[in-house]
C-alpha cells in the first residue's frame, strides 16, 4: 500500500483552488475507493488493514470537505495559514444582508399558507440557490488567484454561505412536507 498525499487537493489530483470540477472529484474518488477500499485487504497483516481503513476514512473526509462549498473554503484559508476555528471571533455579516435573511426566513413561514405552496416554494429555493451562486463566484475571485491577504472577507462570505445554506436546509424540510400532502 501506498502513501497518501498530506492535502485533499493533491490525493485527487486537483490543483489548490477553490474552483474545482465536481465531475472529475467524483471519479478520483471512485477510482481511490477502488483500488484503496479495505476490502482489497481482507488477506493481509492486521496492520495493513488499519492502515487501510485509515486510508479509506481520509480519501473520504477529503471528498466530504472538497465537495461542500463552505468546507471546502474553509480548508483554503487552513492551507494558507488562517485560523477558521476561532468561534464567535468571526467577522459579523453586514446589516443588509441580515435583513434579507430575516426577510427570506418570513417568506419561508409564509409557503405553506400561500395559494400556492409549491411555486412559492420553487420562487424561493431560485432565490436562494442564485444568492449562493453569487457568494460561490465571490468566493472563487478570493480563493482563486493567491492566499488571500487577508482572510476576513472571505470568512464573512463563508458566515454568509452558512445561513443561506441553514435556510436551504430548513425550506429542503417544508419543501418535502409539502410533498407529503
């Protein structure tokens, strides 16, 4: 058995960006699970084993991270150096984007009692869905180029990229209630 590499970027053979082609991650995971899955393994030494499920637990924490937009910023800053894990010292998101939020979260309570719950629904989830493509390009134009000098305006588009995606969360639920009935 192998090494693996020491950053998720290079087990999968991407370069370090925070643009990456989710097609092409989802075949090096498949093509690592496959010829590093613990089953390949089952014949050898106890010790080969260990490190084969070690190995398939990081291949798949990294394909976990790489593939969420917020996780995956978060590691950039990490790999240049910035502390993500400083709770509650975070920058603050601006006022205006607050009101939007409580502003979306009002309408989210408002679906089930429209005319029509299932296109209020869709109206909302576009909305929500082109608000987080708007922080994605934002993200990318930070995280693209070079580490970031200074990693507090990306932080305040990871907070930003949290509550829209608790929200996409929330209105997944309703959404799938609404389903029901």
């Amino acid at each position: 058995m192998q090494g693996i590499a020491d950053n998720y970027f290079a087990l999968f053979g991407l370069p370090v960006e925070y643009r990456i082609s989710r097609e092409l991650l989802g075949l090096r995971y498949r093509e690592l699970q496959h010829r590093l899955h613990p089953d390949r393994f089952a014949a050898t030494g106890d010790l080969q084993r260990r490190l084969a499920v070690q190995q398939a637990a990081y291949i798949n924490q990294a394909y976990q991270v790489l593939g969420d937009p917020i996780a995956r910023a978060k590691y950039l800053l990490e790999l240049h150096g910035a502390d993500t894990s400083a709770e509650g010292e975070a920058p603050k998101v601006d006022n205006a984007f607050l009101l939007e939020q409580m502003e979306l979260r009002e309408s989210l309570g408002e679906v089930r009692q429209a005319t029509d719950p299932h296109w209020a629904m869709a109206r909302l989830m576009e909305r929500i869905q082109a608000d987080t493509k708007d922080l994605v390009r934002e993200l990318e134009q930070h995280l693209d180029q070079s580490a970031p000098r200074d990693p507090v305006p990306v932080l305040v588009l990871i907070d930003k990229m949290q509550y829209l995606d608790k929200l996409r969360q929330q209105a997944e639920r309703i959404e799938a209630e609404l389903d029901h009935f």
